[in-house]
C-alpha cells in the first residue's frame, strides 16, 4: 500500500513539473514576444526620426558657394552686397549664395588659383587673371552656352558681343562679362587751367603737359608698381595701341608671346620718364589705393581709370569736399580708348549634385542679369553689357562724368584692349617686377620688354 502511494506520489510530482516547464515555456514565449514588439517599436520610432531629420534637411536651402574681392572700400562693395542680399531674399529657403570675402584682387587671384589646384573652386567666381583657364583644364568649368541659348531673356541681357568675347575656338563659353569697359582717364580741371594745358591731343603735348603741371607746382600722374601695376599699365596699354596700325593690333592681341617690338619700347621709354619725373614718390612700389587716394585728395592732378570710380568723386569720405565739380575725363592722346568686355563670372559645378549646379546657374543669371546690372551701373558706374539696359536721362544728369565718357567713346580712333585683359597673368605680374627697375635705371625699356616675353614663352 506504501509502495504503490509511493508511486502515485511520484507520478503526480512527475506530472506537475511538467505542467510548470509548460507554463514557464509559455511565459518565457509572452515576455519574448513582448520584448520583439518593444524593439519593433523603438526601430519603429528611430526610422521615423530619422525620416523627421531627413525632411528637415532637405528643407534647408542648396548652398551656392562664391568668392569675391569686392568688398571693404572697393568702388563696387556696395552693389555686390546689394545684389547677394537680393539674390538670397528672393531665394529665400530655396538657395542661398554663401560668399567667402578676399580682401584684395591680388588676395582673391592666389587664393582662387590654389583652390584650382585641387579642384576646389566655388560654384561661381570671376576667372580673371587666368583662373577661367585654369577651372577649364581641371574639368570644373561648365560651358555656359547652350544655358544662354536656351534662354532668350538672359541671352539678351548678355548680349553676342559679350558672349562672343569670351567665346573659345571651340564656340564654348566658359565665362559670362560681369561689365562692359571703356577706359579713359580723369584729369583735375582746376589743375589744368592754372597750368595753362587742355588735355592732349598727342603724346609729344602729353609729355609737354606733364612739364607744364610739374612747373605749376602739380604732381602730373597717379602711377603705382605694385598689386598689377594697374593705373601704370592703362597708359602703357593707350601707348602701345595708339602707335599706328602694328601697335593697335599688337593690343588687341590675347596672350601675345614677344614683346620686343618697337611700340610696346617706345611706351615704355615714355613711362621711365613719368616714373622718374611725374609721379608721386610714393609710385614705386604703390597699390591702387595709393594712387586712388592721391588723385581724389587733389595730391595729382591726372589718373587712368575706368567709370566705376566716378561714384568716388562726390563722396566725401574718399574725396576731398567738392571734387565731383573738379573732375574732367578725356581719351587718350591720338584718341585711344580702352574698350573691352571683363573676363567675367565662370561656373564651376562639373560633378556636383543637380540641385547645386540648378542653384548656381540660377545665381549666375541673377549676377548678370537687369537687376544686376542696374544695381551696378547705379552704385558703382559700371557700363550694362547691352543697350537693353539704358541709362536714363536723370542717371546722365547725375552723373555728368560718365555721360560725357560714353560721348567721348564715339569719337575714339583706337580702341584697345588694356594689359590685364591681352596678357598672361605671370606677364602681369612681371611687369610689377620690373617697373621699379626702370625707374632706377637698373633696366633699359629693351631689357623690359625682354623680360616680359621670356615669361610669356614659358608661361605658354
């Protein structure tokens, strides 16, 4: 009886362990299920937000990068930070032009040709100084062409001239003018008169002139060395394509290889002289500001410069009070006139997404088009690139200088190119070397000219 009690005790023990690993199966199988379905949730709940965050982002505006040394006291800081500011309202959560500032031309010019280098370059810049070419060799560049012929509106904005002027052998466009050019100089009319001179009709009464405002008691020429030699080499350009048919030709030229000719020495014999004799002794070695500050503080009495300066003369924290009423402008003896289109705005967004390139080219038609365009005619005196943008009678009224420069323009016998535009940047440069030598007669006008077309040949 014992016995078999035994075994019915031991068959219900039996029994209920079984019956508890079941019921710890199944509860183990609940708290799995639930600790799948806590996961699911989280995994449920990090996608979405990371859905959130994606929506977010893509909420954000494309950036468009850009580069300019427009900025500070240059003569079109104002326009350039009016139109970006446009630009990026009009665009509002769409693009948004993000601008890196280089303080000078020289600054931007090194800084953009490194970021070239390794094919770093913003989405929009001016190629000057050969950068353009340097974008199109490693494959940044964008021909802008077919954009242009696409889009009438703009076409006729930019304009064929403009166009063709930067127009490869190809027929690719790989930049757009951001200004139409035509350079004279400006004089000190009170100057002048007190010197008894008009301004000159030939380089021998140019000569005679400066002779004339030295015995007076004037500085004749704003002249610098440094930076890109730039108010220097406005009249060593008007030298050079004032001198008959070969001269002309001869500065109308890209990227000419020699420079041993007979006009580009007769010009430089004529500035040895100006540097040695009718200049301020600041000259050598001079940046523009230099020779900015000294024509508009009635320090000189003559400046080659382009209409963008004009705003300067009524603006009394850059010129003396009154100047704008002192200021005349003539075209160079013989009747020379710098006439050109700037190199102008390159698009660099090869490889780039096709929201970014969309973003740039839509910046770059918003840079070169009306708005654009009137904004710096009206704040920075520079030309529009057409005739589709007319200047109105009240801007000729109050802007008599550059009204009468455009008059002049008519007349102008010789029309050129100037330095920076025909020539290779380390030609540029070499002139800026070799000035100060010139004018302490440790070079002949001969050896200069040398110099300039060894760099051009192996700059080639």
């Amino acid at each position: 009886m014992k016995k078999r009690l035994t075994k019915a005790m031991t068959l219900l023990l039996a029994l209920t362990m079984i019956m508890s690993l079941v019921a710890c199966g199944n509860k183990g199988s609940k708290d799995g299920d639930k600790e799948t379905n806590t996961n699911k949730t989280e995994d449920s709940a990090e996608g979405k937000d990371k859905e959130d965050k994606s929506e977010e982002a893509s909420s954000e505006p494309i950036e468009i990068s850009y580069a300019t040394f427009m900025v500070g006291s240059h003569s079109s800081a104002s326009a350039e930070e009016e139109v970006i500011n446009a630009f990026n309202e009009k665009y509002e959560g769409k693009y948004k032009v993000v601008v890196e500032e280089l303080p000078s031309d020289n600054a931007f010019v090194d800084k953009m040709k490194i970021l070239a280098s390794s094919q770093t370059l913003p989405d929009v810049l001016i190629g000057k100084n050969g950068i353009r070419e340097l974008a199109i060799e490693n494959g940044q560049a964008v021909n802008i062409k077919p954009f242009l012929e696409e889009d009438a509106e703009w076409m006729k904005l930019v304009g064929e001239d403009a166009m063709n002027y930067n127009m490869e052998e190809d027929g690719s466009v790989y930049s757009i003018s951001n200004q139409r050019q035509i350079i004279g100089y400006f004089y000190n009319k009170d100057m002048f008169t007190a010197a008894g001179i008009t301004p000159a009709k030939t380089w021998d009464e140019f000569m005679s002139n400066n002779a004339k405002l030295k015995e007076s008691g004037f500085t004749p020429l704003a002249l610098m060395t440094g930076e890109n030699a730039w108010t220097t080499n406005l009249w060593l350009a008007a030298m050079i394509g004032t001198d008959g048919a070969a001269g002309n030709a001869f500065m109308n030229t890209s990227y000419p290889t020699n420079y041993s000719n007979s006009s580009v020495i007769k010009g430089l014999e004529m500035l040895k002289t100006c540097l040695k004799e009718y200049t301020t002794p600041d000259a050598v070695g001079a940046i523009y500001a230099n020779a900015a500050n000294n024509f508009e503080q009635g320090n000189v009495a003559i400046i080659a410069n382009g209409p963008w300066m004009c705003p300067d003369f009524t603006d009394e924290t850059k010129s003396i009070p009154g100047f704008g009423d002192k200021v005349g402008v003539a075209l160079y003896p013989e009747d020379g006139l710098v006439s050109q289109f700037e190199v102008g705005y390159i698009l660099c967004t090869n490889g780039k997404s096709e929201e970014e390139q969309k973003g740039a080219l839509e910046f770059l038609k918003f840079k070169t088009g009306e708005y654009a365009q009137s904004v710096f005619l009206e704040k920075a005196g520079v030309l529009p690139l057409t005739e589709n943008i007319e200047l109105s009678a009240e801007y000729k009224a109050a802007n008599p200088i550059l009204a009468e420069l455009i008059e002049l323009s008519g007349s102008a016998k010789y029309t050129f190119e100037n330095i920076d535009n025909t020539a290779l940047s380390a030609v540029v440069n070499e002139t800026a070397v070799r000035y100060p030598e010139l004018a302490y007669d440790e070079i002949t006008p001969e050896d200069f000219a040398g110099y300039l077309t060894k760099v051009a040949e192996l700059s080639k």
